[in-house]
C-alpha cells in the first residue's frame, strides 16, 4: 500500500472513533552493512550456496501516537565453510498508530509495521546482493503474524517449564 493510500485511509478513518488506523509517516533505512571476506578468490569457487535469513522486529514509542518500528534482516551466504556475503538492513519507518487497545498494540506494531517494511527492506537486499557481486537473493513473503503467535507460544512454553522447574 503506498503512502497517499494509506494516509487517505487514515483521514477517512479518523473522525470514526474506535476505529484502530495505521498510518505512514515515514520510511528510511537506517543501516545497511555488507561484508565479503573472502573477495576476490570467493569470485572463482564454485558450488550451491547455503543461504540463512534472520528476522528481528522491534517498535518502540516516540510519543503522541507515534512507533517507531525497525525490521531488521539478515541474510548470510555460505560456500562449504567460507562465508561467501553477509548483509544485513535496518528498514525502518514511523508509523501513527491511533485507537488501537492497549492490550493488543504489541501485536499490531509487531505484525502491521514489519509487514509494510519487509517489501522496502526486500527491494535494498537484493540490490545490495547484486552490487556486492553475487546473484540476487529474493526474500520471499513473510507471515508476520504467524511469526508473531509462535514466538508468544515459545515464550509461553518457556515460562511454563520454569514455573514447573521452580515447583
């Protein structure tokens, strides 16, 4: 969704009390790093890479119904045992967040935000990939709430067996 879209989402939502919206007010990238250690003879092996993707998501607050949100990921390359690439993005944006309960704006910021940044932070690793001299690496869509209820449960489980460990 583009931002026009979204901010005229926003406004059309606005005066409806009650009514959780979500709106754009900024995109960026806040950090981009990209390391090839073993160039220039990594250019002439050969092979399958082993290709590893990482998430990490946080949002924090910045006032007056302002997130902050950063999707950070990162996508390693192996050959073998020699480490082929290694970038990771920081893509980040700030996001008005209006009528949404407390109780559920962790799993709003945690789902919402990272799934409006993950096609921006898609777009500058496959660019970054391209420029450091290797094949594109295209991140497949990722269900951010899924990912969301299942690190929840871990936790849950988590916190089950220490109470069942303390007893």
């Amino acid at each position: 969704m583009n931002q026009d879209a979204t901010r005229q989402d926003a406004a059309a939502n606005e005066g409806q009390p009650g009514t959780p919206t979500l709106s754009i007010e900024k995109i960026y990238v806040k950090d981009v790093s990209v390391e090839v250690p073993h160039a220039p003879e990594i250019f002439l092996e050969r092979g399958e890479p082993q290709i590893d993707i990482q998430l990490n998501n946080i949002a924090t607050s910045l006032g007056n119904h302002l997130f902050n949100a950063v999707l950070t990921v990162t996508v390693s390359a192996k050959l073998g045992e020699k480490a082929l690439f290694l970038v990771e993005v920081h893509q980040a944006g700030i996001f008005r967040v209006m009528n949404v309960p407390p109780q559920e704006l962790e799993a709003f910021l945690a789902i919402a935000c990272p799934n409006i940044l993950q096609p921006y932070a898609r777009e500058v690793i496959s660019d970054v990939i391209v420029r450091a001299g290797f094949p594109s690496v295209l991140l497949q869509p990722i269900n951010f709430e899924a990912l969301y209820f299942a690190q929840k449960q871990e936790e849950a489980k988590k916190r089950q067996e220490g109470t069942t460990a303390e007893g």
